[in-house]
C-alpha cells in the first residue's frame, strides 16, 4: 500500500511538471536582425615586379690595421728584478740587518732573479 502510495506521489509529481511544461506559453520569437553586408576594403593595385634590380656589391667586412697581432713586448726582467731586490734588502733593513749585509742580499737576490728569468737559447 505505502509502495502504491509513493508511486502515485511521483507520477502526480512529474505529471504536473510535464503539463507545466507542455501548455506553458512560448515566448514569442525575436524578429530577425537583416544582416549587413560586409564591405571589404578595396585593395590596391598590384605594382609589377621590376625585372632587374642593380645592387651594390656588399661591402668587405673591415679588416684591422695588421692582419697578424703584434707580439707582445718582453717582460722588462731588468727592473722587475731590481724591485725585486729593493723589496728583500728593505725587509733585511726592517729585521735589523747590518748595511754590509743588506748589500749583499740585494746582489743576491738580483742576480738570482736574472738568472731565473733571462734563459740560455740553445
């Protein structure tokens, strides 16, 4: 009975959706808009392709004033192992070194350096 019941329910339920929906009034339509043309813009005229066209030649790339890098200047040992000498002989000075004895060192380490940097050619 209850199940009876509830199918009724629903079959009344859904009946007065459908009716609701099939005598509901339509809306009328909307009248229809004309369409407007569409206007491409004219295009203009093709020019003819020139047969020949004379162009400069491409210009060469620019080039350095030597076409081979100048060798680099030799280190000047000279002065590099004076300074060098200078620097031992002042520190000897600032240890408490006798001034016989800073000579000696100054010579030393100059013609130590020399020798180091200045290589015989074979």
């Amino acid at each position: 009975m209850r199940i009876l019941a509830v199918l009724a329910a629903a079959l009344l339920l859904s009946g007065c959706t459908w009716l609701r929906h099939e005598f509901s009034p339509v809306p009328p339509a909307p009248p229809p808009i004309p369409a407007k043309p569409v206007v491409e813009p004219a295009r203009p005229p093709r020019k003819p392709a020139p047969e020949h066209v004379e162009r400069p030649p491409p210009a060469p790339p620019p080039q350095s004033v030597s076409a081979t890098p100048a060798p680099p200047t030799p280190p000047d040992y000279s002065a590099r192992c004076h300074a060098m000498a200078d620097n031992r002989a002042n520190d000897a000075r600032q240890l408490g070194a006798a001034g016989a004895d800073l000579a000696k060192v100054q010579q030393d380490v100059y013609h130590d350096c020399m020798a180091q940097s200045v290589k015989p050619t074979q």
